[in-house]
C-alpha cells in the first residue's frame, strides 16, 4: 500500500496523574474511513484533539505525507490539510447554509460579500456531495439534524483537506438521518479524502469504515478489518475482557428467550 | 408569497407593523383631520429623527442578543458636552459635533470592553452606564441646568433645515434609479451565474412600489416646507447600516455572533472585537442622537435624553420586528417601529391628550408587537424554522 497521509507514533499525554493516552499510533490513508472506537474515556477525545492541534501530544511522531510535522495549533491542522468536525456542529441557526458554509471565510468583491460566488459554489458543493437541502437560502434552524450535519461536514471541505475528522456524526440522529451521513462519509471517501470517524455506533462503524482502530485505556487495544471483524470481537477489545457487561447480557437474553441473539453478519 | 401561508409559518416580515401604522393613522386622521396634513406629517418626520438614530444602534446591540439601557443617558451627555463646548468654551460647531461623537464612540468602547473582555453582563454594564452617565450630564450643566444654543448656528440647523422641491426630487430619484439598478443589476448576475432569480414582473413591482412610497413622501412634505434635512440624515443613517449589515462581513460577524457566538468564535470571528464595536457604533449614534435633540431644542437640559428615551427607542426596534435573543431583524424595521412610536405622540398631542395616555397606548403596541412576533416564532418552530 502507498504511504499513510497521516501517520501517528508513539503519542503520549498526561493531564496531571492520568496518563491520557501512551504510547498510541494511528495510520490513515487516502480514501480510506477508519473508525476510532473505545469506552468513554479511552482516549478517543484526547486523541482527535492532539490531531486537531487543540491539545497537543507531550511526546509522540506526526507524520504528513510521510514527512515529520508539528501540529500546535488548530491553524496548523487547518493549514496542513486536516478539518474536524466537533459534535456539536458550531451552526448560527440564524443564518442560511451559505452563510453557514462560509462563515469566517467569506468570499468577497470590492469588500463586500459576493454572496453569487458564495450560493453558486455552496450549490455546486453540496450537489457534489449529494446532499439534498430544499433551499440554500434558508436559515439552517429549519433543517433536519442529518441536514446539519451534512452542512457542517460540507463546511469542512471548502478548504480542500485530505483529511476530515468527525465526532459522532450519527449520534442524536434517527435512522434515516443517519443513512444520508453515512452516505455523505461514502462519498468523501470516494473523492479520495481520509476520513476519521469518531463513533459509539458500532453499527454505523461496521456499515462505513474500512478498518476499525479500538482504544483502551489510552493504548491501542486491536485493529480489525471492518468487513471482517464480528461486532463481538470488536466489543471484546473495547472491553479488554472476553466475559464483559455485553456478552453476559447477551448470553442472559439467549438463555431467557431460548433463541439464537446472533448478530446478523 | 402567500401572507395567510406566511402568518402560519411565521415568515410574516414587516407586514403587520405596516398594517399597524395605517391603522394608528387611519384612527388619528378620523379622531382630528389635521393628522394626515403635510404640516403634521412634516413634523412627525423631525420629531422621529433623533430617537430613529438612537433606536438604530438599539438595532446593532440587539442583534448581537445583548441590551444598551444608556443609550438614553448617552444623548443627554452628547447634548450637554455639545452645549458646554459650544457655548462655554468657545468651540466651532463643527468641531464640538466631532468631539462628541468621539466621546460617544469612547463611552461605548469602555461599556463594550467591560462587558467583552471582564464578562460582565451588558444589562449591568449599560444600566450603571445610564445612572454614571446621567450624572456626568446633570454635572457638566451645573449652575443653570440648561444652555440655550444659538437659532442660527450649525447645529440648529441640523433639525431646522429643509430641502428646496428640487433639492427634495433629485434626492427621490437618486435614491430610486439607485434601487433600480441594484435590484436588475442583482437579477441579471444571478441569471448569468445560474441561479434563481425574482421574476422581471417582481422586480418591477418593487422599484414602482418604492418610487411611489419615495415619490408620495416627498410631494407631501415638499406642499408644506420642503424634504427635512434630519429625514434624509436618518434613512441615510438607516440604509448605511443596513448595507453594512447585510453586505459586508463585519454585518455578516455580527449576525454570526448573535446567532451562536461559540460558532462565530470557532470560525475565526474576533468576536471581543466584534462586541466591542457594536457598543461603539452604538454609543456613537446615541451621541449622535443627542446633538439631534439639542438642534431641535436648541438647547440641551437636564432632561435631555432623559425620562423614557432609552425604552421607547428599545421598543422601537422591538416593535419593528428585532429580536431580543439576537440574530434577527433589521435598521429597516426600527425605522419603521420610531415611525409608529412617533406617531402615536403627535396624534395624542394634537389630541390635546395627556402624556399619560400615550404612555399606556406605546405599551399596548409594544405588547401587541412583542406577542405576534412570540406568535409569528411558534409557527417557525412548528414550521422547523425556529
């Protein structure tokens, strides 16, 4: 295989006594969705922001295009090509998806808005991506939460990344919302685009990544190919524990309604 | 653009307050049928002047979902500090007019940095601003209490002068042609980019119905003294803004910080700086609406900008359809809501009533307002558009 866009070695992080994350490496290559999965606290939050450049690594190797980089601050993710899209979207509900879109990088003509440059490309853009949205011109307080998240994820790539990071994309939303994301995840990785998804969801995980990266305890705790790997190995190793909460549970309603609780493959 | 649909769906616009107006001046014209006289209405253009441009930068404020409670001490003091300068200290109208407009800028930068940069909340900040800078004006006019400014001076003349007819008609159709070709020059570079546009019928419409709005305002005022200089002043100020506000990226930062000041701040937006400014713009224009006031007085009092100027020009805005939670409305609107306010004191004072009515008839409007538009934001939530 060509080299990892982005390569991550031996990252560690310490906020006061809790060793965040030691001694972690991730690889990620182009067009290619590789899920981050873990317990709460295993280090996934820490992990993105140390890419992000919110919260940099204490000691660790970022490698961009197989080159040694330094991401410090947010702008030098931005500037190497690495978007993230928070949880929380960061959407001003008043103003339209274009405004939306290009909010802090308005395009402009003899200083004032081009607002026909803007709602021609933010059309393009988000017919490129097949992102259905009834009007451009209508604040993004009336859209669907898929809707949001597709405006946001749209948002990330006006700045051409090569890579995109998104946390829980899928969480607050119902099924057929979470269809339209994973669609949209489908197509950036078409276009070539690493995608690094943050999810609790092992289904929308297995659904859309080519490969699954599981933390534990701040540790690298196993790597499946998703196409692969059963839902239950993929549990085992976020657990640590062959005998964990889902498997008893699982084992318990087998028992209680003497059927077969498979997992469809 | 069906208005029951609309009603429903909560995109009602500026319909209702529209409707109002015609109705507070249906009712007025009834009651005294010197109302509707081009004197009258002449009048009521110079009397909403100074408290249109102190509701405008209410408008700014607002829309970043915070409060200016002294903007009202603020005119008092540009009044005073204006007559102080002028009059005792010698100074050239010009210059003094200068000054105070810079002393207005200062004050709202020191409220806008206390409240951007320590986190005190703007209410606190702004309502300590009208009591301190109350006091200030009451002390600068002592021993007299009030200093009369000369009827012939600049500054008088800023509310005592009308245009000639002429004057008054190549205005209108500056402003039309204006209009005009932003509206077709719009139309045609959205059907050259592909997008969807107004239809050629629609955009008719809109520059006739503005020529005859422009064109009926400046036959009624020119059959009695001519276009008022302090009119042209405020929809100048009004339109200014507006453009600011709706084409510039400073305009779009402001609505980005009232909508979500978290997205705004991830976006790269300087949002200190952006909060900061609008207590400045703010401060500005209620200087500036002070200097108005004591043109019209000729003269500046303890009573300036005093008793209920800071709430009529909050509710003017709100009338005019701004909201309170910020991100929403337009200088358009609170043009439009001074307008109602204003017309609701001349009619009672060529009533003869007292100022006591007129203050529970501001508070019905003000009610029925502030509910439609709670009404008019139900529907957008049912609607999804909340």
């Amino acid at each position: 295989m060509n080299q990892p866009v982005l390569a991550l070695s031996g990252i560690s992080k310490r906020f006061g006594a809790v060793q965040a994350l030691s001694d972690v490496a991730l690889d990620v290559y182009r067009g290619e969705v590789v899920a981050l999965v873990g317990d709460n606290g295993a280090g996934k939050s820490t992990l993105i922001k140390v890419i992000a450049g919110v919260g940099p690594a204490d000691t660790g190797e970022i490698r961009w295009e197989g080159k040694p980089v330094n991401i410090a601050k947010p702008a030098d993710a931005t500037h190497l090509g690495i978007a993230t899209v928070y949880q929380d979207l960061a959407l001003a509900d008043n103003l339209d998806v274009v405004g939306n879109l290009y909010l802090g990088q308005e395009r402009t003509q003899a200083g004032l808005l081009d607002e026909i440059r803007m709602e021609k490309q933010a059309t393009e853009l988000l017919t490129s991506l097949s992102v259905r949205i009834p009007s451009v011109r209508i604040p993004v307080a009336g859209l669907s939460g898929g809707q949001r998240q597709s405006v946001a994820i749209a948002r990330s790539l006006l700045g051409d990344p090569k890579v995109v990071l998104l946390d829980e994309p899928t969480a607050a939303l119902g099924v057929a919302q979470t269809a339209e994301v994973l669609d949209l995840i489908d197509t950036l990785k078409k276009r070539g685009l690493a995608v690094i998804l943050i999810s609790h969801n092992l289904a929308d995980v297995k659904a859309v990544a080519d490969r699954v990266e599981v933390l534990r305890l701040g540790k690298n705790a196993g790597s499946f190919r998703a196409g692969e790997a059963s839902q239950e190995e993929i549990v085992q190793a976020i657990t640590g524990a062959l005998d964990n909460a889902v498997s008893r549970r699982k084992a318990r309603h087998t028992e209680a309604d003497g059927g077969d609780a498979s997992e469809p493959a | 653009m069906n208005p029951l649909k609309n009603l429903r769906s909560g995109e009602l616009g500026a319909w209702p307050v529209i409707i109002g107006l015609f109705v507070i001046w249906a009712v007025f014209q009834l009651l005294n049928d010197r109302f509707l006289t081009a004197q009258n209405l002449s009048n009521l253009a110079l009397q909403v002047a100074a408290l249109g441009t102190i509701s405008i930068g209410i408008v700014l404020v607002l829309l970043l979902g915070e409060i200016d409670l002294s903007v009202g001490s603020v005119a008092g003091l540009g009044a005073a500090t204006l007559a102080v300068l002028t009059i005792r200290h010698g100074w050239g109208d010009i210059a003094a007019i200068i000054a105070v407009l810079v002393l207005g800028a200062l004050i709202g930068v020191l409220q806008g940095t206390i409240f951007a940069k320590l986190g005190v909340p703007a209410f606190v900040v702004t309502l300590a601003g009208s009591i301190g800078w109350l006091g200030l004006q009451l002390f600068l006019l002592r021993p007299e209490g009030t200093i009369n400014l000369p009827y012939d001076g600049t500054i008088a003349k800023i509310t005592h002068t009308n245009l000639s007819p002429a004057a008054g008609w190549i205005i209108a159709i500056l402003a039309i042609v204006i209009y005009a070709a932003a509206v077709f020059f719009n139309r045609s570079r959205r059907l050259a980019a592909g997008l969807p546009a107004i239809s050629l019928t629609q955009a008719l419409i809109r520059v006739v119905g503005l020529a005859i709005l422009i064109g009926a305002a400046v036959a009624v005022l020119n059959s009695w003294q001519g276009v008022p200089l302090a009119l042209i002043i405020l929809v100048g100020i009004t339109a200014l803004v507006d453009f600011v506000l709706k084409r510039t990226r400073y305009g779009r930062s402001i609505f980005a910080v009232g909508g979500n000041a978290e997205a705004a701040r991830r976006a790269g937006i300087n949002i200190t700086a952006i909060r900061i400014s609008v207590f400045a713009l703010a401060s500005l224009l209620a200087a500036f609406g002070g200097i108005m006031l004591a043109s019209r007085g000729y003269s500046a009092g303890q009573s300036t900008g005093a008793n209920d100027t800071t709430l009529i020009a909050i509710a003017a805005a709100v009338i005019g359809g701004v909201s309170l939670f910020g991100g929403r409305g337009s200088t358009y609107g609170a043009l439009l809501g001074t307008v109602v306010l204003g017309s609701i004191t001349s009619g009672m004072f060529l009533l003869q009533l007292d100022s006591s009515i007129r203050l529970m008839i501001t508070a019905a409007v003000l009610l029925a307002a502030v509910i439609l538009d709670a009404l008019s934001r139900r529907g957008r939530k049912a609607h999804g558009r909340a």
